[in-house]
C-alpha cells in the first residue's frame, strides 16, 4: 500500500510538474507561429532576449530584417514581442490607430522604476500629457535658453583650462555627462549646485541606470515572478538610488516652492512651471517629484550621449564640420550671447544633429502594447501582445536611405524631408506619445554645440 502511494504520488508529482513545465515555459514559445509571424528560435527560458537586448542589439535588429522580413517575433524571455520594422505599420501603431496601442508594455517589472510620464498609461498618462504639454511650448523654450548658454561657457571653460595644462587627450563624453547634469538641474530646478553635490546626482543616475543594463536584468524579464527575491538582492543599489534621488528632488521642490510663494525668485525653469501648472491642474506633489525625476533621468542621459556622438561625427567628418562652422559664424556672429531666435537660423547643424540621430540611433526601439485584437496590413496584433518599432533597424534600411552606412546630413534637408515617409525617421518617436521634450533637447543640444 506504501508503495503503491508513493508510486502514485511519485507520478502525479512528475504529470504535475510536466504540465507546469509545459504551459509555463514551452508553450508561449509557439506564439508567434499561431499568427503566422516568422523569428529566430527562442532559447530556453530566456527566449531571443540575450542577443537582441544585451549582447547585439543594435546588430541584430537589422539581420533579422535580412532574413525574416520587416514584421518578426522574438520572445524577451517569454513574452512575445512583435517587432515593426515596416514605416506604413509604424505609422498606424503610432498615429491613426494610437489609441489602441498609447500604452507601453514593461519589460523590466520592478517598482523602484519612477513611474512618471514615459511609464504611465491610460488616463494617468493623458491627464499628465494635457498638463506638461503647455511647459514645453516655444515661448517657455525661450525663457529658459540662458541656462544653456550657461552650461555651455562652463564647458568651455573646462576645455580651455584642459588645452592651458597641456593634456594630451581630453574625454570629452565625461564633459558631456558633466555638462548635461549642469544643464538639466539648472533648466528643470534652477539650482547650481557644487562640484559635490553634482556628482553625488550623477552616481545615483548612474547607479540607477545601471541597474536596468546589468545582464542579471535579463532574467528578471524571463522570470517575472520566479526572480522577485533576486530582484531586492541585486537592485539594492537602484534602489538606494531611487530612494535618495526622489528625497533630494523632494528637498528641492519645497524650497522652490517657498521661494515662488514668497515672491524671492522670479527666475523660469521647468520646476517653476510645474508648480504653475499644479495650481490649475491639480498635480499632487508626488506627481511633481516623478516628473521631475522622469526630466532628469532621461534628459540627463539623453543630452550626453548625444552630445559625445555628434561631437564624434564632427570629428570624423571634418568636411561635415567645415560647413557647420562656417554657418555659425555666418548666423551667430556673437556666440557669447544666444538666444532662441539665433539658433532657428542655424539648418545645417539641425541637419547634422538629426543625421547623428538616425546614424547612432540610441533609441533602437519604441515599445508599445495592444489594447485590444487589431489587424494592420494583414498582421495580427493580438490583445496584450507587445510591439516593438524597430528604430534601429528603420533607421538603416537600405530601401528608404541611400548608402546608410555613409554620415551625410544633405538626407535632412528641406527638399528631402518634403519627400520622406514620416516613420522614415523617428529619434523622438511619433504620435500622441513622442517624446514631450525634443524641443527642449534639441534646443540645448544646438546652444552648447555652438558654443
């Protein structure tokens, strides 16, 4: 009888296990082939993620445009991603049908992520949309170039100190970094804090960002739930950093807000125009910190990278860079003293800034999820189902853009863009969801480049 019960238990145990292992871990696996979108093989628990993530990410999109088409699947872990490589799907999934796809699907579940305006969904989102939109209008843009221009005499400064002391070399992505943290404290906050106090905000960006790149995020996308207590051992330092960033911004919107109560600043930075803006719209503080940290973290990262990248394509294009300065000296005679007005004259920059764009391409993806069953062009989005827009791999595609490989910002220019599909070129994405400050970013980017 004990043995019988053991045999039977034994058995039930494994047709247990069997079936958990089936439906759990095998059978998404066989998504993709229900609604007939082709890919590459998953591997085993962590699907595609490893090289389309983590390892080639920004190889990889385009190889499997080569091989499998502009729509493919890959599973980031076990979740089916649908990824869009074709400008007439992107522009549905974006534009016209943007409803039924406004909100993004989370690809690392954790809660230290702020869930301020790129995170939120539905009618979080468009509530806070409605209210920040407003901050970023051209008049606002206006009043707030001078911390630019102040970041930017900083930064030459730095340079001109370097080239005094005779280095050889100068990092210039570590002056980038350094100069976005000056700009983005004292464009969103009007705070110019120490040397310090700088870098203390830069290490809990750094170690908060970090955290999202670690390779051991992989599996916490490949094992939502499994890996939870993995999650609170290995993202201590992304917490603690999300902890103190939030607590420092706190600090700071109360002191910004005594100052604007009692009438002791009259200066414009975004802070100002949030705590504005909650007057009418009713934004908690809460909200306000996660805005704030949303601005932060995402400008902060943003400016620099693309400063280092256009800076490197100036470099290596010298013949690129001749023609810029030849048109800022022919626009902006007095450089020491620019305004908004001067820097809307400069087109050929603007063209060399958006080609960097579409050459570096850092945003090599747009993530997206479907609300409801939806067919584009014969495919299949099913509800839930995440979609990713290739950027990346749109962004190379030899069939819109001639000789990609090749740096040349004549693609950007009036005559060209007149022609071109507007999903042939999205570094700040597109639709109701487009990133609310590239205006903002493109505005600084332009101050500091010609400084």
């Amino acid at each position: 009888m004990d043995i019988t019960l053991i045999i039977l238990s034994s058995t039930f145990a494994v047709l247990l296990f069997t079936y958990i292992f089936y439906f759990y871990y095998l059978k998404p696996y066989s998504y993709f082939d229900k609604i007939n979108i082709p890919g590459p093989k998953p591997k085993f628990i962590v699907g595609n993620l490893w090289d389309t993530v983590y390892v080639r990410r920004h190889l990889c999109l385009t190889d499997h445009v080569k091989k499998y088409g502009k729509i493919f699947g890959l599973y980031y872990g076990r979740k089916p991603i649908i990824h869009v490589a074709d400008p007439d799907i992107a522009y549905e999934i974006l534009v016209k049908q943007s409803e039924n796809f406004i909100n993004r699907i989370d690809l690392v579940p954790t809660s230290n992520r702020p869930v301020g305006l790129i995170d939120a969904r539905d009618v979080t989102w468009k509530h806070a949309r409605e209210s920040l939109t407003p901050l970023f209008s051209p008049n606002k843009l206006k009043a707030m170039s001078h911390f630019a221009n102040e970041a930017s005499n900083n930064l030459l400064e730095k340079v001109l100190h370097k080239i005094d002391n005779d280095d050889d070399t100068i990092n210039v992505r570590e002056l980038f970094y350094s100069t976005a943290m000056d700009m983005s404290l004292s464009s969103l906050f009007g705070v110019k804090p120490n040397e310090e106090k700088k870098i203390e905000l830069q290490t809990h960006i750094n170690n908060f960002m970090g955290g999202l790149k670690k390779p051991i995020a992989a599996l916490f996308i490949a094992l939502p739930k499994a890996s939870r207590p993995l999650r609170v051992l290995f993202n201590y330092k992304q917490v603690k950093a999300i902890v103190k960033l939030a607590t420092m911004l706190r600090k700071i919107v109360t002191t910004r807000r005594r100052e604007l109560d009692q009438g002791l600043s009259t200066r414009t930075d975004m802070l100002k125009l949030v705590i504005e803006a909650e007057h009418k719209e009713k934004i908690s503080d809460f909200d306000i910190v996660q805005h704030c940290l949303t601005f932060l973290i995402g400008g902060y990262d943003t400016t620099a990278s693309s400063l280092t990248f256009i800076a490197f394509a100036l470099a290596t294009n010298p013949d690129v860079q001749d023609k810029v300065i030849e048109e800022i000296d022919q626009y902006c005679p007095d450089e020491d003293n620019l305004n908004y007005n001067d820097i809307q004259k400069l087109d050929y920059l603007e063209m060399t800034i958006n080609e960097a764009f579409r050459y570096f391409s850092a945003g090599y993806i747009n993530l997206r999820e479907a609300k409801s069953d939806c067919v584009i062009n014969g495919v299949q989005f099913p509800k839930g189902v995440g979609i990713a827009i290739a950027v990346k791999a749109i962004h190379e595609d030899p069939d819109i853009w001639e000789n990609p490989d090749k740096f040349d910002p004549q693609r950007f220019s009036a005559d060209q863009k007149s022609k071109r599909h507007p999903c042939h070129f999205l570094p700040f994405s597109d639709g109701p969801r487009k990133c609310i400050g590239n205006r903002l970013g493109m505005m600084n980017l332009k101050l500091i480049l010609v400084r």
